[in-house]
C-alpha cells in the first residue's frame, strides 16, 4: 500500500473559467508524476484551445480510454465531450455547464469504481451546472450524495489555518435554525476525526467560534451562545475531543489567537471563509472531510475575468494534489497502524 503510486482523478470544471490554466500549468510540472498519476476527465479539443490561448507549448496529455489505461509517468486524459463541444473564454454557458457535470459524473463513477484514489475537483459555476441531474448548491453536497449516508464537511486547508464550518452553502438568513447541538456536535466529532486520520494530529485542538458579535456579551447581543454553543462544546469534551470557546470571530483572528489550535469550526459560510481567503487565498484548499473518498478542491472559483491571460495562479490547484496524495497516504497509515495494535508493540525486551 505505501508503495502504491497514487491515481488522482481531476475534473475539468468549467471549460470557459480559469480551471483548464491551473490544470495544465501544474501538470506541466514533472515532478508531479514522482508522487502520483493524474488522470483528468476533460476533453482534447478543450486542452488544446486552452493551451494555444496560454502560450503553453507542446505539452500534451496522454490520452486513454479508461483510468486502466493510465501512463504512470504521464498526465492522463480521460475524453468526455464529443467534438461539437464549443469554448468561449470567460463566458457562463448551458453547454459549460453540461460539460462540467459530464466530467465529474464520469470522475465519481471511477472513485466508486476503485480505479481512482482520489478526486480533485476543478472549479464549477453553481448556475449553469444545474439540471435535472445536479440540484445542489455545490460539489460538496452532490458528493454527500454520491458517497452518503455519512455527513459531509467542508474544511479549508491551508499551513498557516484549518476552518470549518457548521453550515454551508445556504443563504445567510436560514442559517439560525441550523445552529443546534446536536449539528454543532456532528461537525465537532468529523472534525476531530478528519485531524486524527486525514491530517496526522494525534489530540487536536478546535477552537469554536460564536455565532453573535462579542459571542454574545452574555445575552446582552443573543442567547445561541448560552443555551447551544456552550453546551455542545461541553458535550464534545465529555466524547473526548479537546474544544474551547466560543470565541468571538473578530477578534479571534484578528488577534491571530486562531494560530495555537489544530482546526476552528465556524458557524457559517463566510464568517470563517472570508478571513481564511484574506489570509491564504492563492494556497488555501477546500476539502470534503467525513466521506469515505478523498475530494479537494483549489478554494478559488471560475474566475471568468482572467481566463485566457495567463494571470491565474496554479498555486491553489498544486496544493489541492498534494494534500489529496498526504490524505491518502495519511489515511493508509492510520489504518495499518489500526488495523492490529498489538503488531506496534516492541516486545524485544520484555
């Protein structure tokens, strides 16, 4: 298992967004291929009009007809689109949106299928990929249905901080019913779990973030954090897992109290999203913790304005392939160091 050459299946996202920039350009890297085989789920004709618009060269991908098929030295190309497929650079489009879901069904199909390790997905537009067959928000709440019946989190990932959050992509205002303890504890316990087998951290610590300004000022500014917060981070220390606050989120990071914990829950989207971009926007990475696959996800959209102009960072999508190929490999250990603990033991000298 440790010796397994890592096969990473990678979506093409929106082919009129920058998704096809920050593929080729971090594929173009050889180094890429010591660690894994990148498979990507897209289409030639799309490569090449991208590739010509970027001044990208001669490089080329190796194009197969299954993830079997794979070059272990090589990028893959898996083609899903037919010719007729039409690109219009840094524009949203039906047929954009059709694309995008037609690679990631296809990647979806071999991660359940076994014959790709994990996923990494491209950047989507929410708008044009809605259909009958994708009525979700985004990739993290298809995937929960793909790969269920587990709750799904969403975690940013970065060196510098780890954010999750307790709800997702819902609008601001129905975000209030779903601060309970009962959801507060769910997030807690992946949470937790996704640091001790995903990231390596053997008893982390979560800092917990308030759901009012100044968390509250003991009811002066909202009740949530007496009679919800504070009894599910006692009900999370009582299953054994290290959580303190909850602390008001201006002033938690803005006095960088966020760098002595492993990971910090928020409560909504943008209340830990925004200072994580603030922070690491170009490196940071979305992660879907609590499924049974391993998915990231550059944490940076379409962004339709730079397309075609070589202004696009790969930064993002890099860091996306390694820690999907940490995750599996911290994933792999966990479990063989699991599996039998009693194999672990030193019993030379006993």
């Amino acid at each position: 298992m440790r010796d397994h050459k890592i096969k990473i299946g990678i979506t093409q996202g929106d082919i009129n967004g920058i998704s096809y920039e920050v593929i080729l350009k971090t594929l173009m890297d050889p180094r890429i291929y010591d660690m894994c085989i990148p498979i990507l789920y897209g289409s030639p004709k799309v490569v090449a009009y991208h590739r010509k618009a970027l001044n990208l060269g001669s490089f080329n991908l190796n194009m197969i007809r299954t993830a079997d098929e794979a070059n272990n030295k090589r990028a893959n190309l898996i083609n899903v689109l037919d010719d007729n497929v039409r690109v219009e650079l840094g524009k949203s489009t039906p047929q954009a949106g059709e694309a995008s879901l037609l690679s990631l069904k296809a990647a979806v199909k071999d991660l359940k299928d076994k014959k790709i390790d994990a996923l990494i997905t491209g950047p989507i537009n929410k708008h044009n990929i809605q259909s009958e067959q994708f009525k979700f928000p985004g990739h993290t709440e298809y995937l929960k249905e793909e790969f269920g019946p587990g709750e799904a989190l969403m975690i940013l990932v970065s060196e510098v901080v780890k954010v999750a959050v307790v709800t997702g992509h819902i609008p601001l205002a129905k975000v209030p019913p779903f601060i309970t303890v009962d959801n507060i504890l769910s997030k807690l316990r992946i949470l937790n779990q996704s640091m001790i087998v995903d990231f390596g951290i053997s008893k982390p610590n979560i800092a917990v973030l308030a759901l009012n300004p100044h968390a509250g000022d003991e009811g002066v500014i909202g009740n949530e954090e007496i009679d919800i917060i504070i009894p599910a981070i006692e009900k999370a220390k009582q299953a054994g897992i290290m959580a303190l606050g909850p602390y008001p989120a201006d002033g938690f990071f803005g006095s960088s109290n966020f760098k002595k914990f492993d990971a910090v829950l928020a409560m909504y989207h943008d209340q830990g999203l925004a200072p994580f971009k603030a922070m690491v926007f170009e490196d940071g990475v979305n992660y879907t913790a609590g499924l049974p696959i391993i998915r990231t996800s550059p944490a940076h959209g379409t962004a339709y304005e730079l397309v075609g102009k070589d202004l696009a960072s790969e930064s993002s999508f890099r860091q996306a392939l390694y820690l999907a190929c940490d995750i599996y490999k911290n994933r792999s250990d966990y479990k063989r160091l699991t599996a039998n603990p009693m194999k672990n033991i030193d019993t030379s000298n006993v």
